[in-house]
C-alpha cells in the first residue's frame, strides 16, 4: 500500500520528461544564440570577415546592406547544407559547399544588381567577395554540416545578425564622426527622394576624415573590442561577488 502510495503515475513522469526536454531545447537554441550574437561574435570575438567589415563600414546604409546579403546567404547555404550532408561525400565536401555559397551570392548579386544598382555599384566588389567570406564557409564546414537544419539555420542567422550588428555600429560611428550624418545613402536603395531622411546630426560639420578612411575603420573596430571585453570582464566580476 505504502510503495503503491509512492509511485508516480506515467502520465505525470511522461509529462515531466517533456517539460525536461524542451527545457534543454530551450537551453541550447538560447546557447545558439548567445553564441552568435556576442559570445562568439565573428565581428569582435572571431575576428572573421574583416576585408568587408573594414572596407564597407563607412555608412549606415552600406553596412547594413552588406549585412543583411551576408545573413541571407549563411541562412540559405547553412539550410542547404545541412540537408545534403549524408549525400556530399567527405573528400570533396569544401569545393561543394564553396560551390553551394557561390551559387547563392550570384542570387544575391542579380538581384541587388536588378532592382537597388546604384547600392550595388558601391558595394561593388564585396558582393561577390562574400564567396569566400571566412564566416560563411566556417560554420557550414563547422556547425551546418554536422547539425540539423533547423539548428543550422538558428547558428547561421544568428552569426549573419552578430556580424551585422557590428557592422552597423561600426558604419554610424564612422559616418557620425566623419560626416556628422546618419542613414546618408538611403536614395541609393529607396529612390532620390529618400536624400531628405538623412539625418545631420550637426549643422555646419565639416567632418573628421579620419574616422571614413581605413585607418578609422581599424581605430573604430578596435573601441568596440575593447567595450566587449570591458563589459565581458564586469559580468564576470558581478557573477563573482
């Protein structure tokens, strides 16, 4: 009577292995996300991806393009990978997956040339250059290829979302202070009429050409590694006290 009074119904121990599970589901899509969005930053963590994230980092506008088609493609490509997986064979696995990004970017590329050229023709070259973007081909090589697609979209996105979020922060901090303007280039994408929603942020600025040319793209880049690692440092301190 005693050892009946004891026993859990299986429904209930069921019901507790699911919650269990999706809990640790829960857990890793979190980790996933953590991982790509600051733990594991390609911008300021990995450091991957520098030529582009240097070199088109002027603007707002810029950045966020070229963010934006290189989430798109490490979404698709990762997608795409993790379902061919057991049909690539393993010796010539890096010039398929090189081939499946291609394949991809020239997507990208028609259409960025089809329906925003001007935007196009200033991101010229860094377009096609997402080909062999050390980012991309790293976490279809490291995580897409030995992961479910779901999983594999999850990291990819999350790594494209990191790395334009850097890209983004490190354009307006250039822009600002070299131009003293934000969003300048909107036409580029919307049309003349979108000039009038740049925003000046002060009248009169002649600008500080420093901060637009590479040298400032260095200095900019190296401010928001070091405000990672201050700020990494100070949760590990507050988790200590």
């Amino acid at each position: 009577m005693s050892t009946q009074a004891h026993e859990v119904p299986a429904e209930v121990a069921a019901g507790e292995a699911g919650l269990q599970a999706l809990g640790d589901r829960w857990a890793e899509l979190r980790e996933i996300l953590h991982n790509g969005l600051w733990k594991q930053n390609p911008g300021i963590v990995q450091l991957l991806g520098l030529c582009p994230l240097l070199a088109i980092s002027n603007t707002v506008v810029n950045s966020l393009s070229l963010g934006l088609a290189t989430t798109l493609v490490m979404a698709i490509s990762s997608g795409s990978v993790s379902v061919l997986r057991n049909y690539i064979p393993q010796p010539i696995r890096i010039p398929v997956f090189v081939l499946i990004i291609a394949a991809l970017v020239t997507v990208v590329q028609l259409f960025m040339n089809a329906y925003v050229h001007p935007l196009y023709l200033v991101l010229g070259v860094f377009i096609p250059l997402i080909t062999t973007n050390c980012i991309v081909l790293a976490r279809v090589e490291a995580f897409a290829s030995k992961r479910s697609t779901a999983h594999a979209v999850l990291d990819a996105s999350a790594m494209g979302i990191g790395l334009t979020l850097v890209l983004v922060v490190l354009g307006g901090l250039r822009e600002a202070v070299g131009k003293g303007t934000l969003l300048s280039g909107l036409d580029l994408v919307f049309g003349p009429a979108a000039a009038a929603w740049t925003v000046h942020l002060a009248p009169g600025y002649q600008g500080f050409l420093l901060a637009i040319l590479p040298p400032g793209a260095f200095i900019g880049l190296g401010l928001l590694i070091a405000m990672k690692n201050w700020l990494d440092l100070r949760a590990a301190k507050e988790q200590r006290a």
